[in-house]
C-alpha cells in the first residue's frame, strides 16, 4: 500500500517535471523567435511600440549600432556571431570592402550569412545591410557606374536623375543590400574640396530640382537612402581640415544662408521621403556637427519633421568632445544620433550606451525614440518579411543605355572654335591620362573607396567608345602626330575619395592631377592642329594659362564606365546639353567664389556658373 502510494507520487511528480520541462522548451521557443507573439493586425506604429514595450537595454543598444563586416585584410569589424551576440542593428560594406568573389551570388551569399545572424539573436530583428552605392552599385564588380553627382547637377535633368537611383537600387537590391548612404546632397564653396564631384555643385536650386527624384529612384525595390553630409559639408574653410586642408574641417555659415540654402535642401529630400539622413564629419561656426544637438534634435527632428534614423558617419563620434569613449558615444546620442557607424568599436558603444543609461546620462525616451526609428524603417522596407531578390542582372541594356545618356547630358562644351564636331572620316589622336582607363574616368569609389587607374572593371573608355564610333583611323602615340588631323587630349585627376582628394592649389599636375597633364599639354600647344581638351575631372583645375591654345574644351566630369556617351557627342549625333555646375575660376584666389556670392560677376571667371554652349545655339 505505502509502496503503491510513493509510486503514485513519483509518477505524479515525474508527469509534472515532464510538462514544466514542455513549458519551458516552448518558452524558450518563443523567445528565439519574439516576432511570432506580435498579433498580425498591427500597424508599423503598433508593431515599434509593442517592441518598445518588450526589448531589453541591451537589445535596444545592439540595434542602435552599425559596425563594418569584419574581413581578413585589414576590417576588424563584426562577424555574423558578433551581430547575433550583440543584436547589432546594422552592417556596413564601407568603400572597398567587398566579398569574394566579388559577385552578386559573393554579396548575396554575405548578406545572407548577416541576415540569418540577425535572425538568431535574441530579439531576432533583421538587421538592415548599408553600402555606399554613390555612383550606381560601385563596390560590386561589373555593377554599372554613372557619372559622379557632379557631372548630374550639369546634366540637371529629373527624369534622369530618377532613372539612375532606381538603375542603383535595381542593382543592390540583387545582392541583398538594403541602405544606401546616397544621395550626397550638399552644395560646394570652395572648389579645392577633395569631394565636389560627390556634390550637386554650387547652386542650391539645381540641388533642389534633383533631390526629389534621386531619392525616389535610390528607394525603388525596398532600399532605404540617406541624405548626407547634414550640414554644411560643402562649405567648409580651407585650412581648417585634415591636414591643414578642407576635408572635415569647419564651415562658417550665417543664419540666413543656413535657412535659406542649407536646410531647405533636407526639407526637400524629407517631402522626398528619405529614410535616412547621415551627419557631416565638418563643423558648423565651430560646433562637430555629430554633437549639435539643437540642429539635429531640435531643427532636424522637431521642427523639420524628420522621421527616419540620424546616421553617424564612420568613426565620426572620435571627434566630438569628451574625455573617454563612452563620454564621446553618450553626447553623440544626446546630439539626436539614432545609429551609430561604429566599424571597429561596435561592443565599446554597445557598452557605453548602456553604461550611459544606467548611470542616467541618456535618457530612455532618446533610446526609444532611437530604436524607434530604426525599426520604423525597417518595417517600412519589409525586412520583416522574407525576402525575395531579384536575379542576377548585371550590365543590363536599360542600366547601360541610362548610364551612356546620363554621360551625353553631363558633358559641358566651354570652348569651340570650330573644332567640334569631330567627323567620322577624321583621323584622331587620342591621348592623356583620363584617355584610356575605366579607373580614372570612374574615380574614387569605385571598386574600392579612393579608386585606382586601370581597366577595375567593365566598361568603354572614352577612347574605345571613339573607336566603335568612327571610319577614320585612331592613334594613341605622339609619333603618329603628323597622320591625324585633330588631336583629342583627355586630362585628368587622379582617383582619390575624402581628404586624398583635396587640392591646396587646383593645378593641373598638383596634388590631385597628373605630371602628364601639362608635359602634353605644352608640347601639343605648339602644334597647329585643332586641339580638342577633355577634362575628366572633379575639380575645375585651372587652365587659364594654356586658354588661348586650346581649340574646343568640354568639361566631362567623373563620367563612369559608360564612355562611349562622350563620342556620341564629340560626333553630334547628340549635341551637348550640360550647364557648369559651379564657377570655373581663372584663378586660384577665386577658388571658393560662388554664384550665390553678393556681387558675382560673371566676367570675373574663366567661366560663370551655369555656362554651357551646343552646336546648335539657336
Ligand atoms: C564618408 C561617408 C560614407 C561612410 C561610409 C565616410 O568616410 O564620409 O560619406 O558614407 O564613410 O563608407
Ligand atoms: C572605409 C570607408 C570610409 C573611410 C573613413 C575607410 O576605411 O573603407 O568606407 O569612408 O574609411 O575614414
């Protein structure tokens, strides 16, 4: 009896182990996957709120930060454990970094590696992927590569700039990407600025006519784009940058050119619906941006009505006040910064962030408001949902053919005494460093983030696209100067991104440029042969002294791969149509003169903002 009792209740007590073992394993079920518990009639509002309500603080701190992927030559970064262990709510590819093999099944398959990662943390979100696509998909070998803004802000045409951000997007979203930290959207001073062809020039009204479209293209297929360098980037005093130079150095800008130039420029890509906009590296009147508090909190956010994330830019945060790391992370986030780029110091700032709420230094409604927006937009882009993307279809005809007629529009014909249009039966001498190279014509982000001279990846040079486009003979060498009848010599810039681009003197073979440049073009002035210049540059380099001996002078810019828009229209099967971006100094003291200079007078330069001449003037 006593024996059948202690049966019974080891029987009763086992059948109660079991079902709290079958409670717990479905708990813990559950918690892998928290999304399931989010009744499906909610709204995004909803949704982020339920979040919210549910995250721990750590889980929100893992999603307010983007760190690098970690590679093996040189990228700490992050691993796919890493944004598992951390919750980490974003990864970037900076410039340069890239998978292999550098393909679209390479990036997708990395992508995926991430995604999956994300998907088995904790709070299980996704984590949204950003690159730098700045000038169509430029990590991604064989991606198809426009112009560069600069040569865009020429071209002035909305419908284009809409095709080229959807041609963009079409092509991230087939490896798994989802936010682009483009369209650069500022507007330029000083042309010795290492990145003016990543601007929309000098005039805040061209910048304002493309904004809309551009960012409207860059959100086609699920991909989030960021407006960026908020604010001033482009205006920044020479000298106060790295290196004594201007790259991330300080902008002085008055109140009224703040609100009537500056600012209205976010507010349009705001209408536009940008999903992202990133904080500029520069400082404004002396304050980092990344902990302005009043322009991105209070201007930004409240009173411009933004909705989407505040991005820092990478590694910004080391340059904001502060004694110690976590003292820097705590006034970024107090600045209204909602994610943090943090390549290499992503579990530091998952630490500050924590530690700076727990010792009361950042409040838990600017983690929510933070987390909130990142999640936002994630709903709103469907990373909740699986995913589903497109084929592979690189160096599609409708990419290319976009690419080619955004090169055409972009070229801006300065000078012509006669010497344009070339004819199909003509012999050409084809010749200077920007002449024949993918690389160069390409610039900096591409392939890698400074750029490199040499055939980097498909496409047609400015020489081959004469070759498919002519009956007459073409030469390459100076040896063969007497057989030709019109000389074509393409000067150039050297690729280069950031503060390697910045040129203290804006000389044709300065810091920026090639020795090349001047050796041809004094010994090709001494000719009498119609001289036709090209120049594949980002800068107005000044050219004043060497005028008078050049024939025809078109201005083309960063074209990309697609070089053969460039002899569509040296051969007028198209005339030009592009309108100087910015004033092109005559000399180097006029080097930060803008249109929108009180008193601008046009004579003053070699020449003004917004000319441009065609074959067909009338
Ligand atoms: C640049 C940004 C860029 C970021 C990520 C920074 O150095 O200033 O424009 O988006 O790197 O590559
Ligand atoms: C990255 C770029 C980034 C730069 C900032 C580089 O190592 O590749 O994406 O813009 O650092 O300094």
């Amino acid at each position: 009896m006593m024996k059948a009792r202690k049966i019974m209740r080891r029987l009763i007590l086992f059948s109660f182990l079991i079902v709290l073992i079958g409670t717990l394993i479905a708990c813990r079920q559950e918690q892998t996957d928290p999304r399931e518990s989010i009744p499906t009639e909610m709204t995004i509002d909803e949704r982020v709120a339920w979040w919210i309500d549910n995250l721990t603080i750590e889980e929100k701190a893992g999603q307010m930060i983007q760190a690098e992927r970690s590679t093996n030559n040189g990228i700490t970064g992050a691993t796919p454990q890493d944004v598992k262990n951390y919750n980490l709510g974003s990864v970037l590819n900076g410039g340069g970094n890239r998978p292999s093999p550098n393909n679209v099944t390479g990036w997708q398959t990395m992508a995926n590696i991430f995604r999956q990662a994300s998907l088995q943390s904790s709070s299980g979100i996704p984590i949204i992927y950003g690159v730098d696509a700045v000038h169509g998909h430029n990590n991604l070998l064989n991606a198809t590569i426009f112009p560069h803004n600069i040569g865009l802000a020429a071209a002035n045409n909305p419908d284009l700039m809409f095709a080229i951000g959807e041609a963009t997007a079409y092509e991230m979203a087939q490896t798994g990407m989802h936010l682009n930290f483009s369209p650069s959207i500022g507007i330029i001073q000083d042309k010795r600025w290492g990145r003016v062809y990543e601007t929309l020039g000098e005039d805040p009204s061209v910048a304002m006519n493309l904004i809309d479209p551009y960012v409207t293209g860059l959100q086609s297929y699920n991909m989030a784009a960021t407006a960026k360098h908020f604010i001033g980037d482009g205006y920044a005093t020479f000298g106060t940058g790295i290196d004594g130079m201007l790259d991330r150095g300080n902008a002085v800008i008055s109140q009224d050119d703040l609100y009537n130039f500056h600012l209205p420029k976010y507010e349009a890509a705001i209408q536009a619906g940008v999903k992202s906009i990133m904080i500029s590296y520069s400082s404004l009147n002396n304050v980092r941006m990344h902990q302005y508090r009043m322009i991105i909190q209070t201007t930004l956010k409240q009173e411009m009505g933004f909705k989407g994330f505040v991005i820092s830019d990478y590694e910004a945060t080391n340059d904001v006040a502060g004694s110690n790391f976590e003292q820097k992370i705590i006034t970024t986030v107090n600045a209204g910064i909602d994610m943090l780029m943090e390549p290499n110091r992503f579990a530091e700032t998952y630490h500050a962030i924590i530690a700076g709420y727990n010792k009361g230094f950042i409040s838990i409604d600017r983690i929510n408001d933070a987390v909130s927006r990142i999640l936002t937009v994630k709903y709103e882009i469907g990373l909740f949902d699986d995913l589903d993307l497109p084929s592979e279809d690189l160096r599609n005809e409708n990419s290319l053919s976009i690419a080619r007629q955004a090169v055409r529009e972009s070229l801006v014909l300065l000078k012509n005494d006669q010497a344009l249009p070339l004819q199909k039966s003509e012999n050409l001498l084809v010749i200077g460093p920007g002449s024949h190279d993918i690389g160069i014509q390409s610039g900096g982000w591409t392939i890698t983030w400074q750029g490199s001279p040499g055939k980097i990846t498909e496409g047609t040079t400015i020489l081959e696209g004469i070759q498919q486009q002519t009956t007459g003979q073409v030469y390459t060498s100076l040896a063969d100067l007497d057989k030709v009848d019109k000389v074509i010599l393409v000067l150039a810039e050297r690729p280069a991104a950031e503060w390697f681009g910045d040129s203290p003197d804006l000389s044709l073979n300065g810091r920026t440029a090639y020795q090349e440049n001047i050796d041809l073009l004094v010994a090709l002035s001494a000719i009498d042969k119609p001289l036709i210049v090209i120049m594949v540059t980002g800068k107005p380099l000044l050219l004043t002294d060497y005028i008078d001996h050049i024939d025809a002078l078109v201005m083309a810019f960063l074209p990309g791969t697609e070089g053969a828009g460039v002899a569509d229209v040296l051969f007028s099967d198209f005339d030009f149509k592009g309108k100087l971006p910015y004033t092109y100094p005559r000399f180097l003291s006029q080097a930060a003169d803008t249109m929108l200079k009180p008193n601008y007078n046009p004579d003053d330069y070699l020449y003004p903002f917004g000319y441009g001449l065609r074959y067909n003037n009338s």
